[in-house]
C-alpha cells in the first residue's frame, strides 16, 4: 500500500480510535495490590474483543502463575513473510487524589490544547490505540506476520516475564515494537536505543532498643530518623550527583535534550533548582540517579514527644546500559552499610536488580522503523535514550538473540506527565505512529 493512501486510510480511522481510547481510559485498570479486581478483569476483556474485531481472531488470555494475565494472538501475514512482535500494556498506575489533578484521572478529557487527559491516556493505553490502529489500516489483513502481546501487570510485579520464559515458541520472530516510550517533544521522531536499569532495596537503621523521652535524653541518644537522614544525604554529593563508590555512569553521544524542554514537564516549586551535573542527556540516559522512594516511620498524626528506634527507606537507583544489575546493587548495599552514623544498625534487604538494555544497532529491521517514522513524521529521527526500565526487553532478548528491536511510541516526554497528575497524549501523536508502524509493516514485507 502506497505511503499516501496509508495517510489518507489512517486518518478516516483516526475518530474512532480516540473514541476506543476514551473508553479505555475510564476504566481504572490499577493491578497494584489493594486495587479492585473488577476494573482490570474489565479492561482486559475489552482489550481483548477490540484486539479480536481488529483482526486477532485467536487472541487469548495467556496462563501465567499469578496476577492478572497477558493477552497474546498471531495474525499469519503470507508465506516467508518477517515475523514482528508487537509489545503494549493494559494495566495503569494508580491516580490519587494528592497527586493534584485538574480534572477525574478516569473521565477522558479533551482539554483546550487538543491533548487527550487521563489516566493511562500515554502510558501506555495510548500503545494499544496504536497498534488497534495499524491493525485497522490493514484491515486485519497486515503484510507481514504479526505476533502480539499485551501485558497486563507492567506497572506493578509484571508475570510477563514467566510467561516468555516459559514459552520461548511464542516470541521467535524477526523484530520486537515495543509501543511504550515516546518522542522527547511531540512531532519531533526519535528512536530510543538506551534503557536505564532499576536496583533496589530497603535500608533499615536501628539506634535504640525501645523508644525515649526526647526530652529527658534528646541530645544524648541516637534518633533512628535522623540517622536514616544522615545515610540517606551520604547518597549524593553537593551537586545531587550519585555519590556510591563503584557505581557505572558515562556520557550520552546521541540526540541531547535541551534544558528548556525538559524543565516543560518539570513543575520547580519556586527557588528549587535541577540536581546533577553534565548535560540534561547525560544526567537522564548515560549516568545513574538515586531516590528514596518510601519511608517507614511514625506518621505526623501519630506522633508523640519520643526519640524513634528504628527507621526504614526504599531506595531505588536507576543504572546505565553495560553495567552489570548485582554488581550495582553490591556497590548501593556496601555504601550503606559502611555509612551509618553515630554507630547505629544498619540491616539491608535486597529487593530488585532489574537490568540495563542497549538496543542493538544497525539491523534492517531499525533501519526500516527509522525510514517509516521519517515519511510519517516528515522529519528525521534522532536516537535518544530512556531514564525509565523495561526489564522485559532483556528477557525477550534472551528468548530470542537475533531478532531486532524497535522502542518508540506516543508518549512525549515534554507533555505527557506519564505516573503523575494530568497524564495526557496528543492524539496527532497517535495519528502519526499508527502511520509509522503501517509504513514499517509495509517496508518489512518489502524485504
């Protein structure tokens, strides 16, 4: 199909996509524990009837051991054609009130800059409007062989990877799309190629046997708090920099983000400044970043005029490509244990080493996702790189070693807010990657 009537067939589409959208977004499809069920069991029969009408007409539950299940299908394109294996996922973050949203995280909002408001509305049920939408342009009928795969607990302890692990058949192809990562600024094409990793712990510091009167011994006794401050400030230096001895970090070489957009999806309070050093490339892709994530200790509402025991954090740092996921979270649990002040007891519980991905360069298959995202977005594309993770990718990568990846999608960085308050997508993004992912088929099956 010529690129033309692929633009013109994507467009007539296009109304009733964002209208499938919509109707994805209000549903509260939350897989992190204490969640209700009814709502992601909901939105996973619905992703697979709409998958279904798009022209998977096998398309299943997967069986995995636990959590809610991935859905998978093949669509056969003709024979000797390249098999590609497109990658999304149904289930979103939670949207608490206090994260400050200006409009119902679950009702679809079209806002005055033309963007789509929501929950989920990128990340990444913004993927599988994509990929509805490129199945849609084929008529269920697409040039190549298809193999899908729709995640159902990415945001949470994801069972994808089991399931891969347990049926490799499944996942042979030639070329993996990875629809859940997005360009730096809408219209603008990139290519990701670089994934942050993920280590983490819980750090626990003890310095009493039991509670004291802070005003009787304050002063004298060691507070479990503030020494988890202590330990916590030991992390980074001056700059904001990750101050771990041993801990890999470099300098980014492709496509660099400017300040100015990256401060777009940044909310400063104000006097508050940028942490880190080098360029805003280098701090997000190519060097690691640290964060304490959550903190175990007496609530303000039950607090009483006593010196804390015990104090606990998560720790989550972000590790670059080529490093190795243990050998860094050795180095995180050696600084902490090595850094307690006052002589106070340092316990540290293992929690995740969750690897780096370089995507392998220089494949046809990349070449031809880079010359179909061009002809769609009528620019070239750069490469960039991610500060989020997808340990799946490695897994995928093991089950298959010769086939290609591509990362890409509707996700701006500069606009999106994906995990925070007022997520949003531009649905002339979407427009654009079903026309990119099309072109792609088309190429593909052009040889």
């Amino acid at each position: 199909m010529p690129a033309a009537e692929i633009q013109e067939k994507v467009r007539a589409l296009m109304p009733d996509v964002i209208e499938d959208l919509k109707e994805l977004i209000s549903i509260p499809s939350i897989a992190f524990p204490g969640y209700p069920e009814e709502p992601m069991h909901r939105m996973a029969e619905r992703t697979l009837a709409l998958f279904r009408e798009a022209g998977f007409t096998d398309a299943h539950y997967g069986d995995v051991p636990h959590g809610y299940p991935p859905i998978y299908a093949e669509l056969p394109g003709p024979p000797g054609s390249p098999v590609v294996v497109l990658y999304a996922h149904y289930d979103v973050q939670p949207a608490p009130e206090s994260q400050g949203w200006t409009s119902d995280p679950f009702t679809p909002t079209v806002k005055e800059d033309g963007r789509l408001y929501g929950r989920g509305a990128a990340d990444d049920k913004s993927g599988l409007a994509t990929h509805l939408g490129t199945l849609r342009a084929f008529d269920g009928q697409p040039p190549v062989t298809i193999r899908l795969i729709l995640e159902g607990m990415e945001e949470t302890e994801s069972n994808l990877e089991e399931f891969v692990e347990a049926n490799p058949d499944l996942f042979q192809c030639d070329l993996f799309v990875i629809c859940d990562m997005g360009n730096l600024v809408s219209g603008e094409p990139v290519l990701t190629t670089a994934l942050r990793g993920d280590v983490s712990c819980v750090v626990t510091v003890r310095t009493l046997e039991h509670p004291l009167h802070s005003g009787v011994f304050g002063g004298a006794a060691p507070d479990a708090m503030m020494a988890l401050a202590r330990l916590l400030s030991s992390l980074v230096d001056d700059a904001g920099d990750v101050a771990v001895a041993g801990v890999s970090g470099g300098a980014w070489s492709g496509a660099v983000q400017s300040e100015e957009s990256f401060l777009e999806g940044v909310p400063l309070v104000p006097g508050a400044q940028l942490i880190g050093t080098g360029t805003i490339s280098d701090r997000l892709w190519a060097k690691p970043s640290i964060n304490a994530i959550g903190i175990d200790t007496t609530s303000i509402a039950g607090s009483s005029n006593v010196i804390l025991p015990e104090a606990s954090a998560k720790i989550s740092m972000r590790i670059v490509p080529g490093s190795n996921p243990e050998a860094e979270l050795d180095a995180l649990v050696a600084h902490l244990e090595s850094h307690a002040p006052w002589g106070a007891q340092v316990s540290v519980k293992r929690i995740k080493a969750a690897p780096a991905f370089l995507v392998p360069g220089g494949g046809t298959g990349v070449e031809a996702a880079r010359a179909a995202m061009e002809e769609a977005f009528g620019a070239e594309a750069s490469e960039v790189g991610s500060g989020g993770s997808i340990p799946l990718l490695q897994t995928l990568h093991e089950a298959c070693p010769a086939a290609e990846f591509v990362l890409w999608g509707p996700e701006d960085m500069e606009k999106s807010r994906i995990h925070a308050s007022d997520e949003s997508v531009d649905p002339a993004e979407i427009e654009r990657m079903v026309v990119a992912q099309a072109l792609l088929l088309e190429r593909l099956a052009e040889g």
